[in-house]
C-alpha cells in the first residue's frame, strides 16, 4: 500500500493550499475529496497585508487601496483589501504530483495504525471501505451546518462594471435603503470589484442564528439597487453564500475551517489558511497559548454581535470603524496578537453608549442560544451582522 508523508482530507481552498505548499516542501501528498477537481465558484477576498510572499500575482482578481464601510456616515478604510480571481486562485494552487482520491472520508483514526514493514500510522477509512495510512492525517473538510451554529448568508448578483455607477468599493453599507422593516434583522450591501469588467453586489447577512433566508436577501438587494437606478435582469451571474460562522477544532490535525480558522465575527478564513500552510506543513505550533486566547475573546465578539438590536448595528460598526487602523486589523486580524485584540475591544467597548454596552457585557458572558431542528430560536435580539468572505 502506498504511504505518503500527508494525507488531506478535502480539496476545498484550505486543504488544497495546503497539498500545494506540502508538495512545494518535498513531502508526498495524497487529497482525498468526494470532487477533488470540481472548480470553485465561491468568491474569496482577503486583507492583502494578511496574505503570505508565495501566492501567485495573477490569483489576484482585483485590489483596492481605501474600501469604504457605511454605517451613519462614509468611512474610508487604511487598508489595501483584495479579491481574489477564483479560477486562477484555484489553478495556482497546483497539485501536480498529488495523489487525488475521489471519495469520502468517512472516519479518522488518530490512533496509530499498525504496518507490517515500518512504524505505526494514523489512517483515513473511505466510503469504499478503502483504508489510507499517512505519516500524518490533516482534515480540511470545513464545519458542517448545525441548527447550533450561527450562519453567514447572502444573495449577489454579477454586474458590468457600466453598470454600478459608484466609484467606491463597499465592504460593508449599512444604508438603509433595502426596503427592509426599522426593526427586521440587519442587512448590508458588499459592493467589490472582481476584475477590471465585473462588480459583485451582494446583500448580506454575516451572522444570524437563524440567519436571513436567500428569499429575503434577493428582495432586499433587489430593492436596494433599484433605489439607486440599477435594474435587475433576472439574467445576472448569481452568488448564494451559507456557512458556520464558527466551530471547529483547536488541533493540529484538523485546518481550515475544520480547524477553528474562521473569525467568527467576519467569517474570514481562506487567508488565514494560505498564511499558516507552511507552519502546518511543517508541523509547527499554529495554536499557541495567546492564539487561544484570542479565539475566545473573538467568540465573545460573536455572542456581542448577535445579542445587538438591529437599530445599533450600523452605531457599532461607526465606533469600530473610528477606531485606529492599527486596532482595526488587531481585531481582524490579529489571531496571536492578544494584546492587540484586547485593546481594540476595550477601546470599542468604551466607545459605545452605556445602553449598548450594558448589552454587550451581558452577552459576553452568555453562551451562544441553541436551536433544535424544526424549532425556530433567535438570539437575545435579532442579529445579522456584519458581512464577510468565505476566505
């Protein structure tokens, strides 16, 4: 039987990058993946400032140097931000010399299994009953929808560029111009260029728990670009987007989102996978104490977000967006920098007015409401939020 240095499980953007970087390194890859060549269509984006030296310029779709957020007022970010073009992104990830297995991973054995000619291994048992030993087994297969978790949901279309008259590109426009309800759940306007002739628009939904449904979002986007002159075809490239903002595992032997990646209040997480490929390859420490500390702090983020009435997410994300840039890509991005993360949120919190942080201070402590299949349970007030990429 063959035996490979890395067995993969999943080819998604997390575990693929790091079948790329694991070949790169010398090391025998096998990915094992139910379509291991199936071509994205997902859209990923990233703060370039967050991405590693390797990756290859021409993954790189489109790039902005100051994206603006709405929330009462227009805020110019200090910070280049990226989208990247999938299908290059996809290709540069090259497994040429990966072995690629279509099927499913049904079970992991962490515990060491016995060959007759050489050292014990863990091992992967497929749906074909096939069994993989590895000198070690990674899973990259994500987070798989619960009724527990919350969710990012949105609803875009594909534009020409002639099409969308504003010359800003949108991280996040609170607007309220969606024709959605004062007090219905929150929704915002993720406006991006994807190269130099297309624009994506999206209306989003970062967290809910239940999250908004694509039928709300399309209506609301629908409207929202109606009242700004454009008109919808019906004929327009779309985009739906549902995942778990967060769970997953603080190991080693899982990545990606699988491995607890995702900032669980952006849900960002592909960057973070192409940053820290080389330290997995390498089977360095990726989850240091103050990594860990910064986790349950971003939690807390979460449980904060989601306990805000709708009316004040758009005066929350004011005063984060106020804050200095410096704090800002702390929170963001900062995933081992617990200071960094700490400060920014205490500065946050004392920017707040007292009913608000009140609010935050009581969900801090909560834990995340559950839900129960068939059972429809909101968390402490309505709550979708902020937007992100699937990165």
């Amino acid at each position: 039987m063959v035996t490979d240095d890395l067995l993969i499980c999943g080819a998604g953007p997390a575990g693929r990058a790091l079948a790329h970087r694991a070949l790169a390194h010398g090391l025998t890859v096998t990915v094992v993946d139910p379509h291991p060549r199936r071509r994205w269509a997902a859209t990923y984006a990233a703060w370039a400032d967050e991405l590693p030296e390797w990756i290859a310029p021409e993954a790189i779709g489109a790039a902005v140097d100051r994206p603006v957020a709405w929330t009462h007022r227009r805020i110019e970010l200090d910070r280049r931000y990226i989208v990247f073009d999938t299908a290059a992104l996809q290709d540069s990830l090259d497994l040429s010399g990966a072995r690629l297995i279509q099927d499913s991973v049904v079970a992991i054995d962490r515990a060491a299994r016995r060959r007759h000619d050489g050292p014990d291994l863990p091992s992967a048992r497929l749906a074909s009953g096939q069994v993989l030993p590895a000198g070690r087994v990674i899973d990259a297969r994500g987070v798989a929808r619960s009724p527990a978790l919350a969710e990012q949901t949105a609803f875009g279309v594909i534009v020409d560029r002639a099409r969308w008259p504003e010359a800003d590109t949108y991280f996040m426009d609170w607007r309220d111009d969606n024709g959605a309800e004062p007090d219905a759940p929150r929704s915002f306007l993720y406006a991006v260029p994807l190269n130099e002739e297309r624009v994506l628009l999206e209306e989003t939904c970062l967290a809910g728990l239940p999250a908004l449904d694509q039928r709300t979002l399309h209506e609301r986007l629908t409207h929202r670009l109606h009242s700004r002159g454009i008109s919808l075809t019906g004929a327009e490239p779309t985009e739906r987007v549902r995942f778990p903002v967060h769970g997953g595992r603080l190991s080693t032997a899982v990545f990606g989102a699988a491995g607890a990646f995702m900032h669980p209040a952006t849900g960002y997480s592909v960057a973070t996978s192409l940053r820290l490929a080389d330290t997995t390859v390498a089977d360095d420490p990726v989850w240091p104490a103050s990594a860990r500390t910064v986790h349950v702090l971003r939690q807390a983020g979460l449980r904060a977000l989601l306990a805000l009435p709708p009316a004040d997410l758009p005066l929350f994300f004011d005063a984060f967006f106020a804050l200095p840039s410096s704090a800002q890509r702390a929170y963001l991005s900062g995933r081992d920098d617990l200071s960094g993360t700490a400060a920014a949120m205490t500065s946050l919190f004392r920017a707040l007015p007292w009913p608000l942080r009140r609010r935050l201070a009581a969900a801090v402590v909560t834990p995340l409401p559950r839900r129960t299949p068939g059972r429809s349970t909101t968390p402490p007030a309505p709550a979708p939020d902020p937007r992100s990429r699937t990165t």
